[in-house]
C-alpha cells in the first residue's frame, strides 16, 4: 500500500468512528450509517482486498495507475469524513445529550396485517423465482431504448422491501423462536433471484425494521441467521464461477434456480469455486476506478459535467403512469453513469462501479464532490430524525424504502432516486389505507349511534356501499404503487 492508501483508509476509519460515536453504536437503525457503511466498502474495504489478492481478475484496474487511484482515494476519503461529520451534527444538533427515540417504538409493527403483506409479495416471488421475463435478467433483451415492463419494476422495487417487513412482522408476532427460520428461509428465497445482493438487502432491512421496533435478537440466533445468509451468498457465486450465470437467467425456472444453488453449495469445497468467489468480489466491491478515471480526465483539462446530468435523474425518478415513454429515449439521455463516460472520453462498454461518489467527482471536481457528500449527509440526517421522531408504520415503510435505496449506493443518483420513490410509494399507500379504515369505522360508528337512538342516516351521507368502494378505492391505489400493507384498527 502506498502512503497515499493509507492516509485514505485512516480518513475512513474516522469516519466510521465518527459515525459510530455520534449513533452510539446503533448502525443498523440509522439510514445515514448504513449509507457509509456501505461507501467505504466500495471505497475503502475494496482497497485492502486489493492488497490481500493483487492483479486479480479486476479489470478496472489495468484502466489506471496508482498515481491517480492515491488521488482520487484521498479526495474520497475526505468526503466520506466531511459526510460523517455534517450527518451526525446535523442528527444530534436539536439533542445533544441522546438520541431522538420513539416514546413507544412497537407502534413501528403495531396492527401490520401480516397477510396482507404475504398477499401482495407473493406475485413478486413468484415472478422472480420461476425466471418470468419480465423480472429476470435477459442477455438479449436490451434495454437501449425500451421501456422497463411494470412487472420488472415492482419487483425492482418492492419484492425487497415488502419481503423483508413481512419477515419482520412475523417475527415480531411469532416471537424468538420464529427468528432464524424466518430469516434463513427469506434469504433462501432470495437467493433463487441469483444475485447476492439481494440475499443482504433482504436481511439488513429486516434487521433495520426490528431495531426500529426494538424486538431483540439473540446474538447466537442472529449469529446463525447471518452464517445461513452467507452460506447462501457464498453458493450463488460458487455456482456462478462453475456452472456460470445462465442458471438465473430469464426462463430459468424454480427448479434449475435450486439445482444451481445446491450445486454451488456442493462446489465450495473445490478450488475453482474459491478462485472464482473471490475474483469476481475483488471486481464487484472496485467502486474507486470509475471516481479515478474521471478524476484524471478533470486533471488532464476535461471540463466537469455540471449538474446536466441531475435533470434527467430527476426525470428518471418519476414513475411511468406519471410521465410514459421516459424510458424510450436514447440511452445516453437517461442513463448518468453512460452521458459522463462519454464525456470524459472513457469506454462505455466497461462495465464499472460508478457509486454516488464516483459520478459526483463529475460535476464540478473534488469540490463538487464534498458538496454532495455533505448535503447527503444532511438529508439522510434529517430523514433519520424524522422517522425517529415518532413511531408509526408509515414512518417504517418509508425507511425501509429507503434504506434500500442507500443500500444501491453503486448505482449512483439515478438509482438512488428510482429506487428511494419505493419508500415513498410504501409510505403513501399505507397512509391512504390507513386514512381509508379511519374514515370507514368513524362512519360506522356515527351510523350505530343514530341507528340507536332511532335516528336515520341521511342519503348521501353515510351509504356503507359508498364507504365500501372508497376504501376499495384507496386499496387499490396502495396496491398500485405496491404497498400490499394493511393495518388493523386498534
């Protein structure tokens, strides 16, 4: 390692002690912590592996040499730091004694209707799991100018998250006893979509649902519900390196999606699978040489993109009922990561780790990018306090959302973005359907009371069938942007 690796992977461990003082260790409750836990994997964890395993399979790297990497980690390491101080000053500025913390956090699951839940993440699994074309990946589907299918994006964006606050919710009725088999059982469901992040997606939002909640986990059982989740991770890429990734394919069914994963788990005790697992994690965690690369175009006299590129993130963000044919324009118009690999004149058939960071370097140079860094942070911060502030599931299904959306931290503003709306979507619906029953059994109630007392509902005023189709309205509404919650009147 050079001075210059090491100077960064210093400016990130105080970062993260930061963070970790500032949240008094409760990492997995907070969005803003999570959010740098995963950049410094991308940007810190994967320069130690590149020490550990040099000249791998990464391909990235023969792209740049250790001079600009040293710059670009040093000015990425600074940004990480300035974001870890900026998020939890802004967290703790109106309490700087504690924590801002729910008075009652069991209302985070209070009256969550476990079958609802169960009912409207089922067509998702069952999309995913049988190799449905419409949620799968298809190598010759392409997608340069076409739209995304709706099935495709309410799996994208709610089989996570509706899958994980169901587990949660069981859980949380069901008792300790309910914990392992839960959670081993939503990661082997995962694990049939074959892409590994989803295995950890899945279990880190379920376990960011229960702390909010504060239902507490055996270390043992969370220790044996984590080895079950890495066991499955750990076979999805030992199938990949020995049977390749045409097994989870679009058309692939249920059955070869098991064969493949059995077959991967019967693999990890040979070299090939090994040699395989960690080759293609050196290459999947390299988020520095895309941030490198555009760093030393900037150096060489290639101006920054500015903000041209937030627009069309923006426009991306919007859900297709609202703006149709978003999606069927050329690529390089709503795709970040392609418009800035054009511009700065790198090759857009490499397939790189953009990340948040890595596109913001983009804008206005290492300026720009300690500015993104510290207004995420003071969003993140304020959205912690937020739900935080009182428990509700509203307030849960938004972070679930978006806890998902930092967890795609790769992916850059656009996903971001595309995929944070699904916590507002969550949030939304429930809200409708809460509203819906509020409304229905306060008219319910107001007819019983004139019902008895030998009075009469005047038409128009309280017509059950009317009240039956507006809470049959709002229901749809909440299904239509995939909430699939319910909660139960108190």
């Amino acid at each position: 390692m050079t001075v210059s690796v090491v100077t960064g992977l210093a400016l990130q461990t105080m970062a993260v002690w930061i963070i970790h003082i500032g949240i008094r260790g409760r990492w997995i409750s907070h969005i803003g912590a999570i959010f740098l836990a995963v950049a410094v994997a991308y940007h810190g964890l994967t320069e130690v592996m590149q020490w550990i395993w040099p000249g791998g399979r990464n391909s990235y790297r023969k792209l740049i040499g250790q001079s600009p990497m040293d710059d670009w980690l040093l000015a990425v390491s600074a940004a990480l730091l300035a974001y870890a101080i900026i998020f939890v000053i802004t967290l703790r500025t109106r309490h700087r004694n504690e924590l801002q913390e729910p008075s009652e956090p069991v209302e985070y699951l209070r009256g969550i209707r476990i079958k609802w839940l169960l009912i409207a993440v089922a067509p998702l699994i069952l999309l995913t799991a049988t190799g449905s074309q419409s949620a799968s990946y298809d190598p010759n589907g392409g997608n340069d100018t076409g739209s995304l299918s709706v099935a495709g994006g309410l799996v994208q964006q709610f089989l996570i998250p509706l899958s994980a606050i169901a587990a949660a919710a069981l859980i949380a009725a069901k008792g300790q006893r309910w914990i392992l088999p839960t959670l081993g059982g939503l990661a082997a469901i995962m694990a049939l979509d074959g892409d590994r992040r989803s295995i950890i997606f899945a279990t880190v939002i379920t376990l960011y649902t229960l702390a909010l909640a504060k239902v507490r986990i055996p270390r043992t059982t969370l220790a044996a519900a984590v080895a079950a989740a890495v066991l499955l991770i750990l076979s999805v890429s030992a199938s990949r390196a020995v049977l390749g990734r045409g097994e989870f394919y679009a058309g692939a069914g249920a059955d070869t999606r098991s064969t493949a994963l059995m077959s991967g788990g019967s693999a990890l005790g040979s070299s090939e699978a090994w040699s395989g697992i960690k080759d293609e994690t050196v290459d999947r965690l390299d988020g520095n040489t895309f941030g490198a690369l555009i760093n030393l175009q900037l150096h060489s006299g290639i101006p920054g993109v500015g903000v041209s590129t937030i627009d069309d993130s923006l426009r991306l963000a919007v859900p297709a009922f609202l703006l149709p044919g978003k999606n069927d324009v050329p690529l390089i118009e709503r795709n970040e990561e392609v418009f800035i690999q054009k511009h700065f004149a790198l090759s857009v058939d490499d397939d790189f780790i953009p990340g948040l960071f890595g596109t913001a370097v983009g804008y206005y140079g290492w300026p720009g990018l300690i500015i993104v860094a510290m207004l995420t942070a003071f969003l993140l911060a304020l959205l912690d306090r937020s739900i935080h502030r009182r428990a509700s599931p509203v307030r849960l299904a938004l972070g679930s959302g978006l806890v998902l959306a930092v967890l795609l931290y790769e992916q850059g503003l656009p996903g971001l973005l595309t995929i944070g709306r699904s916590g507002v979507a969550l949030a939304v619906g429930l809200w409708l359907v809460q509203r819906s029953l509020r409304w229905r059994a306060a008219r319910s109630e107001t007819g019983d009371d004139q019902h008895a007392a030998g009075g009469r509902v005047a038409a128009g005023t309280g017509v059950p069938g009317a009240v039956s189709r507006g809470a049959a309205a709002a229901f749809a509404v909440a299904q239509g942007v995939g909430a699939g919650l319910a909660v139960r009147r108190n």
